[in-house]
C-alpha cells in the first residue's frame, strides 16, 4: 500500500528564513504526489502537484517541491518565510495506476513563523 | 459557488446517541470521502464513494456507515457513538483519480464531541 512520511511534527522558522518541510514516499512505481495546506480553522488546500510531467513543481504562494526518486522524496520548500504561512501541512500520494485509490496522507506538519 | 458544504459545523452527543453528517457537493463530482482527523494522527480515510449508490471502506470504518443516494450529497452516520469518535470530520470530493485530476476540494469540517 502506498504510505507517506512527514519527518517533523512541527517546524519552527524565523520570518524571512528558508522553509523545509519534509516528506518521503514508499512506492514501488513513481505515484502522483501531493502537498495540501491547513490554515486554522479550515477545510484543506491544494498547494501543488506533482504528476510526472517536471520534477519540480511550482505551487501557490511561492512554494515548489522538488521529486527525487532516487531518494523517494517530495519535500516542500519556500525560499523566505512569510507569517501568513504558519498553517499545517500535508503531503499525500495516490496511485496512479489505480483509478479507484484515494489519496493516502501523511501526519501533517505543523509550521510556526516567528516574527 | 459553494464547492464543498458539510453540515452541522458543530455537535456535541452522549454515548449511544447516533447522528448523521451530511455532505453537498456542487462541482458534480464522481468521488467524494469522508475523513476524520485527530492530533498526531493527521487526516484517515474513513469511507468513500466512487458514484452515486456506491461505497467503500477506508482506513478507519468501523463504526460509521454512509450512503450515496444522490451524487451530490455524501452522507455520514454514528449510529451508536463513542467517545473515540471524537474528532474534526471532513468531508471531500474530486475529479477521477489515476488522470492527475486528483485534487480534493474540502469541507470546512465538523467538531464532534462525544461525552
């Protein structure tokens, strides 16, 4: 079955500093990749995707992910914190080569911005 | 557009009581899902729906059961509740997966308490 792990329950960073949010996939084949956002209070939103097309992916808010296979990683990065990112995120994955298999997420990951 | 709507936002029951969520989507979706989300535990696959008259168990089904009778809505029941289900739901729904059309659009969640 497929599995995600988020590596860090909660992320601290300074306003302005690099965010790094972590997340490995377990997959036998490359599948679709996914990170979602929280904001509180809220429903979940789609950040980016990645479904084979380029290995890096370039969501909203200025976020991208880069998929490695090699490494079977899918992690979310940010080159300059802003406060209004502080939210959880998600990183979740679905087979592609089943049409009938929802996405998996992973535990979250918490991001605070310290002003 | 209202996307995805659940209803209540929130409920508080006793054991034993049982109680319906509903779910209403207006993007004329095939899938749409059910989740619960805890702390640490981050979002489970309770059931979902592939179309109407449809269901299927995820991760977590035991204790619920839903029914598919119209495409639009999605609905959710606690027949006999316990305090382990309590929790945040939410309630999605989406394009076919499998064609990179796997983006869920989310509810803003119900708090359920059980006491």
């Amino acid at each position: 079955a497929q599995s995600v792990t988020q590596l860090g329950s909660h992320v601290s960073v300074s306003e302005g500093a690099l965010v790094l949010l972590r997340c490995n996939y377990s997959s036998s084949v490359p599948p679709y990749l996914f990170w979602y956002v929280q904001y509180p209070n809220q429903g979940l939103q789609l950040l980016l995707k990645y479904t084979s097309a380029a290995t890096l992916v370039k969501g909203i808010n200025g976020f991208e992910a880069e998929f490695k296979k090699s490494e079977t990683s899918f992690h979310l990065t940010k080159p300059s914190a802003h406060m209004s990112d502080a939210a959880e995120y998600f990183c979740a994955v679905s087979d592609r080569w089943s049409g009938n298999t929802p996405l998996v997420f992973g535990k979250g990951t918490r991001l605070s911005v310290i002003a | 557009n209202a996307g995805v709507t659940q209803t209540p936002k929130f409920r508080v029951l006793k054991t034993g009581q049982s109680m319906t969520l509903l779910c209403a989507q207006d993007m004329n979706h095939e899938y749409m899902y059910w989740y619960r989300q805890d702390p640490g535990m981050g979002l489970r696959l309770i059931h979902y729906s592939v179309g109407e008259g449809t269901t299927a168990k995820g991760e977590v089904p035991d204790g619920y059961n839903v029914s598919r009778l119209k495409k639009q809505n999605f609905l959710l029941g606690l027949e006999s509740a316990a305090p382990s289900q309590t929790s945040v739901y939410f309630c999605a729904s989406s394009g076919f997966p499998g064609q990179g059309n796997e983006k869920l659009f989310f509810g803003s969640g119900t708090q359920l308490s059980v006491l």
